[in-house]
C-alpha cells in the first residue's frame, strides 16, 4: 500500500507540474488564461512592486535552499527518501502557483515592437524557450528532477541508484542551456511591461546566482573533472568556433540538477 501511495504520490505531482507549466506559458505571454502577468491593474505601483519581490523571494528561497545537499540531509530525517524529490516538487508548485495567483500587474509600456517582422521574431523566440526548457530536461534526468523516477523504483522494490553526469547535445556547448532557456522564455515578448520587466530581471537575477551556487556543489562533488569542464564549456554563452558537442558522462553520479527548479 504505502509503495502504490508513493507512486501516487510522485506521478501527481510531476502531472501537476506540466498543467501548471502550461498555464504559466500564458501566464507570462498574456495567452488564453484568465489571470496573467499584465492583468488589470488593482494595486498602487508601490504596493505592488514590494508584494512582486516578496513573491519572487519565496519562489527563489523555496527552490535554492531545499535543492542543497546540506538542506536535503537534514530534510530527508522528515520526508522518506523515495519522496523527498516528489515534495520539493509539489512544494515548487505551490511557490510557483502562489507567484502567479498573487502577482499584481504594473502596466506601465517599457517598449512596444510595432514592425511584424520584429513581434514575429520575438515570438519565435518565446516559443523556443518554453519549448527547449522540457526538451533540455529530457536530455539529461528528467524523470529524476521530478521525483518520478524514485518513487518508479520504490513501487518496484528497487533501489535507488544515482544518475551518471553527462554532457549531451546543448550541455557541450554551454553548461547552463536550461536557464537560458527560461532567459528566452521570461524576455522574449513583443510588448514589455515594467511589470514583465521586474519579472523577468528578478528571475534572471535568481537564475545567476543559482548557477554559481549549483557549481560550487558540483565543483565539491565532483572534483577536478568538472573543473575540467568548467574550463571547457562556457557557462551562458557558447563559443562558435568551438568542435561540435560531443556527449560525455562521468562514473561518479549526478546529485545536483538545474532547476526548472
């Protein structure tokens, strides 16, 4: 019984993560949904930037901090180890959902493009974001970074084993291609707003700094060879005159992930 309710568990909330995934796609391109990021205006300018900060310092604490090894240590004393990674993510969820539900818009135009070419190109690229940041996570541990993979393996009486860390496609021409993903999908707009504006500067802030907080990690726990590939592969910006990726893995496992965390 308690495997079947694990699996439940972690399917549910994997499943809840790509419905609220969706809605946040409109969310940002002010698409569809009902509640968006330029929503109608109904709190002074004021108010509004310090409940937007608030939220997204409760959206970076909740997906920095729990994402430690330091932190997991002491978590997993609570949480079982086959759902700890299934919390983190439905704790994620809510954050992200409460980010969303509480985000007062401020409307104020920061720029406009007008030319059809110019709203095509952007976008094009804002589809290519929220399109490559699913697709990037598929290259490496999809399945694991959303729990799903662990309690998979509970429910089959199997233990858990730790992933490889590899370097394939995108991931040999820059070491961070998720959050650049996200860059294209927060600043890719054709009408931006001072809302939008603090959006995506506050996140892309959160991003780099997560970055170099994950690097530490991995720096600790992998040693020389991620040193090496530090020294190898750009962080954000790939160099073109580089060979083409060629995919790699490590013996040792993989225990830090980007986030769409």
């Amino acid at each position: 019984m308690k495997r079947w309710l694990f699996l439940a568990y972690g399917v549910a909330g994997h499943a809840t993560f790509l419905v609220m995934y969706l809605y946040m796609v409109g969310f940002v391109g002010n698409l569809v949904v009902p509640r968006t990021i330029d929503a109608p205006v109904g709190s002074p300018m004021g108010a509004a930037l310090a409940i937007n900060l608030l939220l997204v310092a409760i959206f970076a604490l909740q997906h920095s901090v729990m994402a430690r090894p330091a932190f997991k240590r002491y978590w997993t004393r609570l949480v079982p180890q086959p759902i700890e990674r299934a919390t983190y993510v439905w704790l994620a969820n809510a954050a992200t959902i409460l980010l969303m539900w509480q985000w007062r818009p401020m409307d104020a135009i920061v720029w406009h493009a007008e030319h059809p070419a110019l709203r095509g190109l952007l976008w094009l690229l804002f589809a290519v974001g929220w399109l490559a940041v699913p697709l990037v996570s598929l290259l490496i541990n999809h399945f694991d970074l959303f729990g799903t993979r662990q309690v998979w393996l509970f429910w089959r009486n199997q233990p858990y084993t730790n992933l490889p860390f590899r370097t394939p496609a995108a991931y040999g021409w820059i070491r961070h291609p998720l959050y650049v993903a996200w860059g294209f999908a927060f600043w890719a707009i054709p009408t931006m707003t001072v809302g939008h504006l603090l959006f995506a500067t506050s996140l892309t802030c959160y991003m780099l700094a997560a970055a170099v907080i994950e690097e530490r990690d991995l720096v600790q726990h992998f040693g020389k060879q991620y040193e090496e590939y530090r020294q190898r592969v750009p962080m954000f910006i790939p160099r073109w005159c580089m060979k083409s990726p060629v995919a790699t893995a490590f013996s040792e496992p993989q225990t830090v992930a980007e986030i769409g965390e």
